[in-house]
C-alpha cells in the first residue's frame, strides 16, 4: 500500500504510550517523521523504547523528546526542537491528558481542577499557539484528542468532562480562525479505548476485571477501541480529510446510541 504521509511532519503529544503511541505508529508506518514526547523521569524509558522500536521498523522514522506537557517552557522547546530537527512542522497532534480518579464534585479542589485545565486544555492552547506559526506555512493541521464525554457527560469526573467540552470547543474557534491561512483543526473523540490510563483507573476499582467487561460492553460493538484505530483515525483527518475543518470524529463504538439505564435516583 501506498505511503499516506509520506515525509510530513508531525508532532504527538504524550505519544510514549496508550492512544499517542498508537498516532506515532501508524503516522511512522506512512512514512512521516514523528517527534513524540512525554513528561521527563520514568517515563521517558517508554519513550525511547518505542522510539528505537519503530526506527528500526521504519519506514518514516520517530524522534522522542522529554517534555513536560503541564510546563509552557517544555512546550515551546517541543515546537523548537521540531523545527531545529525538521526545519518545518505538517501536523500536531495534541495527544497529552490525564482522567484523574473519579470523584464528586464535593470532594474536587479548585487546586486539582486548574491543574486538570492546564494539562488537558491550556497546553493544547499552547502548543498550537507555538506550532501555529510553522504549520500556516505548510497548509498544514491540527488533531486535537478530546473524548466521548466531552460531549455526553461522565459520572464523578466533572472537571475532566469540562477540559474535554472545552477541547470541541477551541477545535471550533481555531478552525475559524485559522482557516484564512488554509490550516484545518479537527479533533477526535474516543470512547473507550484500552491504554494503560483506563487500566489503572480500571484498577482503582474493587474488580478491574469487572470494570473491564463494563467498559466493553458500553459499545454497541461490545469492545473497547484500540491504539492502533486512533492512529488511522488521525492519519485520516491529516491525510485524506482536505475537506473537513472544525469537525469531531467520534470514535466511540457507538457508545452514545440507544437508550440505556441511568437513572441514578435512589428509590
Ligand atoms: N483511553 C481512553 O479510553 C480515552 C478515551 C477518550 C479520550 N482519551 C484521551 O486520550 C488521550 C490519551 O489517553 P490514554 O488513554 O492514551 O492515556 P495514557 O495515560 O495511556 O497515555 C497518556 C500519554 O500522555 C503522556 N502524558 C501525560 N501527562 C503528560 C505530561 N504532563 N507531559 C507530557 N506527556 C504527558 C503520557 O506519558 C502518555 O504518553 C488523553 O487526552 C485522554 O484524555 C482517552
């Protein structure tokens, strides 16, 4: 098969595992060059695995950095290093986010939901802000992963729910803006994908294996996505959807058709 991006260059945020390894997989396997980040310390080990895995794999080739999503510096020296490597940046993927443990909106801190905000939200604002700038010059675009529940709401996670919402709405704001300089926004919205985030809040529960089931069973088609269908969901918004700016791809499973029973008032 044809290579679909083919010396494009790309930036994932919080690629060194779950849904962002996923996107650095299958851009690398379309022959892109890749630059990938995660937060420094133990979780760079991952980072450089995978990216040795995939140069050998090949046939575009990946870069990790060590970058601090929640740190606005680390953020400008991603898009530098990019340039510096590349001397031009095709696509961001805004990747990098966290669901804390759920929890009421009684025991949440002001404290815990700026953090969230500055994780989830501010630093998509911020990469793109600093990309921005080279990605008009190519005609390029950027990827925002939100989630399902951005948009239907989630149980215990209000804060989360919120920094998600606010993903589809920036995705909106920034198609206008930018589309007078030919660049698209898009983002997707998962639903249940298995990555390590949704083991370890799976294993804050009383039976992971349980919660596990559960979580299938949320979609019509009775399983949880993969990594490997969030990549080719952003490989199309980057490669084949020339048409589309502004848009949310659900990548749901269909978790949000059908009535189903929530009522959650105590009888
Ligand atoms: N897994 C799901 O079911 C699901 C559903 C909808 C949306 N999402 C969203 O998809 C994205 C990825 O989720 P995932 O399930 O793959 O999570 P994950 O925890 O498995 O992976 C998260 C990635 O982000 C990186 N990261 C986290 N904090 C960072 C920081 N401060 N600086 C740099 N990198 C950082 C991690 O190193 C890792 O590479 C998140 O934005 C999440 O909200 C996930």
């Amino acid at each position: 098969m044809s290579l679909r991006y083919k010396n494009k260059v790309v930036i994932v945020t919080g690629g060194s595992k779950g849904i962002g390894r996923g996107i650095v997989r299958v851009f690398v396997e379309n022959g892109a060059e890749v630059v990938f980040c995660a937060r420094g310390g133990q979780f760079c080990a991952a980072g450089e695995a995978l990216e040795a895995e995939l140069n050998m794999e090949g046939p575009g080739s990946c870069t990790f950095v060590s970058c601090d999503m929640s740190k606005e510096e680390d953020i400008q020296r991603l898009i530098r290093v990019t340039v510096e490597l590349y001397g031009h940046i095709d696509c961001l993927v805004n990747n990098a986010g966290w669901h804390p443990p759920h929890k009421p909106t009684d025991e949440t801190t002001a404290e815990e939901f700026r953090d969230l905000l500055n994780l989830n939200l501010v630093s998509y604002f911020l990469a793109s802000k600093f990309a921005l700038p080279f990605l008009r010059q190519r005609q390029g675009n950027i990827i925002n992963v939100s989630s399902l529940v951005g948009s239907i709401g989630q149980k215990d996670a209000a804060p989360y729910v919120a920094t998600k919402g606010a993903i589809i709405s920036m995705t909106k704001a920034m198609a206008v803006d930018e589309s007078r300089h030919s660049v698209r926004v898009n983002c997707i919205s998962p639903g249940n994908v298995m990555t390590p985030l949704w083991e370890e809040l799976a294993a804050q529960t009383p039976n992971a294996a349980a919660a596990v089931r559960a979580g299938e069973n949320c979609q019509l088609m009775g399983r949880m996505g993969t990594e490997a269908e969030c990549g080719l969901a952003a490989l199309y918004l980057a490669a084949d959807a020339t048409f589309c700016t502004g848009i949310d791809l659900l990548l749901s499973g269909g978790a949000e058709l059908n009535y189903g029973f929530k009522s959650q008032i105590l009888t």
